[in-house]
C-alpha cells in the first residue's frame, strides 16, 4: 500500500474548512493539516435569494489558499463540497461556475439528504453507538436523522440553522424572550411536518458541528473537566438549560470571554443552543452526545478508506489505527501479552466483581501499552498514557479511555491513586480497584513474555488456595527471564488479588 492523502474542503454557510487526511503506507489514517475560514454565507444572501458577488470573490480567495496548501502537503485528491447557503442560492449555478473557473476545482453541491447521509457516516464510523438522532446544525440548514441498529433509517434537512436564525431573530447577538418565542415556534412548526421525528421517544440526540462542540468545551471549561476531547462528552438535558439560559443572560462583550467559546461564534451560540433544545424536547432525548466526526469525516471514509466506507468494529479499528501509527512497537510481543492477559482475566474473573465492560478496556490496553516507547523507552508508561488519551481512541466513552489508558500504564499503587484523583470525572470512585486489578493483571502478562520471544505457545492456569499455577505446555526455550520476572512482581499481585503467581 502506498501513501495517499486527500483534501476535503466544506465550504459551510458559517464557514470554509480543509482538513487534509494521509493514508500511510501500513494503512494508518491522520490529520496531517487544517484550516478555517469564517465566511458567513447565509448572511451574504440578499432578500431575493442570491449570494452577493463579494462573498464570492472572498470565497475564491479562501479556496485558492486552500489548494496551495493541498498541493503543499502533495494531496492526490482534493474533493470539494458546499452546502446549504450555496445549495439554497437562487443564483447556485453562476456561484458555482465561477469558483470553478476562478480555481481550477470541481465543486460538489450537496443535497440536505447527502448532507445528512455523510454526516452519519462521520459520526458512525467513530462512536460506538447503535440508536439515536443525529443533529448537525450549520449555518444556514439543519439536518436531524434517526439511526436503529446502526443502520440510517430516516433524515430530513430543515432550511435553518444559527446564523439565518440569528439574523432573523438575535439582532446583534442578543435573543430577547420575544425573539425566543418566535423562533421556538417557528421551529417547532417545521418539526411538525415531519411526525417521526415524535415517533422515538427515549434515544440520545447525538450532534455534530459548532454549536454541540462549543456548548462542550464551554461546559468542560466551567467544571475543569480534566480530559481535553469532546468527541463522545455527554451532558444532560438540565445541564445543556443552564447553559443556553447562563449565555442568554450575557452582554454580547461578556459572552465572547466566555472560557471554551471562540469570539466568532459569540453571537450565533445562543441561537444555535436554541435550535438543539428545540429538537432535543421534540424527540424527547435522554441525554445528549458531542461529536467530533462529522460531514469531513464521512467525505474521507466515502473516499479512501478501500475496506469500504462503513467499519465493522470502531474500536478494533481504532486500535489498529493506533498501532500502526506507531510501526516500532514489537507487535509479536503485544499481540502474545494481549493473549495472555486475555486468558489470565477469563480465568480470574469469577474471583471478583468487575465491570461488565473490563474485559474492553484490559484488551484495548493491553494492545496498546507500549504505543508510548516510541517516544521514549525508559519513559514508556506515561507517554503511552498522554498518547491514549490524547488520539481519537474512538469507541469507547470517556470514562473507559481513562480506564484503559490507566491500565496500560500502570505501574504500582501510588501512581494509580495519582490518576485516579487527577481524572474525577470521568471516573469513579470504583475504579480505583479496578485499576489496580487489571493493571496487575497486565503487568503479569507482560512479565510472561519478559524475553519478547513469545516462547509460551499454551498456558495452563490453575487457582489453588493462595497460588494462581501457570505452566508453560509448550515453551519453545527455557523461560528464566519470565519466571524471574513473575517472582519479582508476585508480592504486588498478591496485595490486589489476594494470590501469588507462580511459572513452574
């Protein structure tokens, strides 16, 4: 396989995004660059419906910067979309035509429906979730779809979104209660054209795009949430109110220095939070989920990845994405820890009461506990924990990143009750123990493979009384670096799990 990268330029009607992905030669994916531009293009249309000619010449601009850095980056492909603003405009195809003359680039005009189609690609592709809504407010459409069983079963795109609704009913950023009302009922009566959208009461709302992003981050800010993503952040219906009435309260001025939002979405956040609290009680949500993926990301699964557009198994793809990020790593000897740990949980698990989810977070750490020596060797441990929770480990909820990636780095108590304190929230007051648990457990499967040769071929486990037995069936060479290496971490895993290993 050989290196690809391709561009995916949205030209959006609040914004102009590139986001440029490489494909390496081992079949990892990343960002290699990114860049925005703020256009507010549903505010450059004019009462008859047409994009003014200024803003295309603006947008000609920013798509000549953009290929430049394409062909900075030596993208094979660049693959250029607009959305609603352009969809919308009266004069679409002159727009279009002249973006295409001006910049040599095929522009691709997005149905509502295709809009939404991509959007769920992006977010299914990296969340572990199977029903829901998915909502994707823009800047000048919205576009609510409900999957079941991970599978798109309807979407409709409303003609609205923050920054045509902000021009309508915020003048000057501010949302009055009479400009409230109106805009509820307004939105309220388009969501009645559509009666499935009341038919599934009970699902997350998941949302992508800038409003659900920034209400994260600004939440994150204001609790001093210790993780900084917000892909997959969850808040509840209460906590999103307190929010939306929080920033309605604030001058336009106060509001920009608001930790967590930017100040060129100070005058849209309101009316944007509107729109997802709207939508939010029509569908009767339970809670809601940020995304972080969305119509970008779907472009690129549509585009490059050649198993197909859809992933079987997001974690196990993001696993494989991590580990081949990372080529030094001496798969052999993961994949014969990851096994072993494997099959030492299974054997233990009736001896405890673990989490339903354990046996997820042990194998994903146990996959990727040694990510980290590709920085440093002596350092690994912790270096490994920064790159976990610091990559898109896509698949698993914030809590269970945490978890994982303290398992993977574990070395003793002391630093486990560190990280433990640091990261409330998301954990829990349980998962100290279970820290303790599965990193033990780790550290013993790793001891078993101390040579990196991988020579136990089959391993016996027996629990007698206070021994937990393990016999080698088919060592390939004689194992004293792995049973001296049990020896000197069997008082440690006595401590936790109450017995002493021992390799005969």
């Amino acid at each position: 396989m050989t290196e690809q990268r391709i561009g995916i330029i949205d030209i959006g009607s609040n914004s102009i995004r590139l986001v440029i992905y490489e494909r390496t030669a081992l079949g990892a994916y990343r960002v290699v660059d990114s860049s925005k531009q703020a256009g507010r293009l549903s505010d450059q249309i004019d009462k008859h419906d047409r994009l003014n000619e200024a803003a295309a010449e603006r947008l000609v601009t920013t798509l000549r910067h953009f290929r430049l850095l394409c062909q900075h980056h030596g993208a094979g492909r660049v693959r250029t979309v607009a959305t609603a603003a352009i969809r919308n405009a009266v004069n679409r195809d002159d727009v279009v035509g002249h973006l295409q003359r001006e910049t040599g680039m095929e522009i691709e005009i997005l149905s509502g429906e295709q809009e939404a189609a991509y959007g769920f690609l992006g977010m299914i592709n990296t969340m572990a979730i199977r029903d829901g809504f998915l909502i994707d407010i823009g800047g000048g459409s919205t576009e609510l779809s409900l999957f079941r069983d991970g599978r798109l079963r309807r979407s409709y795109s409303f003609p609205f979104g923050c920054v045509n609704l902000a021009k309508a009913y915020a003048p000057k950023g501010m949302l009055e209660d009479p400009g409230l009302q109106e805009l509820e009922a307004y939105i309220l009566h388009a969501i009645d054209t559509e009666p499935w959208i009341k038919e599934f009461p009970g699902l997350p709302l998941v949302g992508v795009g800038g409003t659900v992003r920034s209400a994260a981050k600004i939440h994150q800010a204001k609790t001093k949430y210790p993780l900084p993503l917000t892909h997959n952040y969850e808040m509840d219906n209460g906590e999103m109110d307190s929010l939306f009435g929080e920033l309605r309260s604030l001058p336009l001025d106060k509001r920009k220095k608001t930790p967590g939002l930017s100040k060129d979405r100070a005058d849209l956040i309101v009316p944007g939070l509107a729109i997802l609290r709207c939508f939010s009680r029509a569908v009767q949500a339970s809670n809601y989920l940020v995304c972080g993926a969305g119509l970008r990301d779907g472009l690129f699964y549509d585009s490059l990845l050649q198993e197909g557009s859809r992933l079987d198994d997001v974690l196990e793809y993001s696993i494989a994405n991590l580990q081949a990020l990372y080529p030094d790593v001496p798969q052999g000897h993961v994949g014969q820890v990851n096994r072993l740990a494997m099959q030492l949980y299974e054997t233990l698990r009736p001896a405890c009461d673990l989490d339903k989810d354990a046996s997820i977070w042990l194998h994903t750490a146990s996959s990727l506990f040694r990510i980290g020596a590709s920085i440093d060797y002596y350092h690994y441990a912790k270096h490994t924990f920064y790159l976990m929770t610091n990559s898109r480990l896509n698949g698993l909820s914030h809590r269970g990143i945490i978890l994982a990636s303290a398992i993977a780095s574990y070395k003793n108590k002391s630093g486990a009750r560190h990280l433990h304190h640091a990261y409330q929230p998301p954990l829990q007051e349980q998962d100290l123990d279970l820290i303790y648990r599965l990193g033990t457990l780790l550290q013993l499967a790793i001891a078993l493979d101390r040579s990196k040769s991988q020579l136990i071929g089959s391993l016996n486990i027996e629990i007698s009384s206070t021994k937990l037995l393990l016999t080698a069936d088919s060592a390939t060479a004689p194992l004293d670096m792995e049973r001296k290496e049990v020896e000197s971490m069997a008082a440690d895993f006595k401590k936790v799990w109450g017995i002493v290993p021992i390799l005969l």
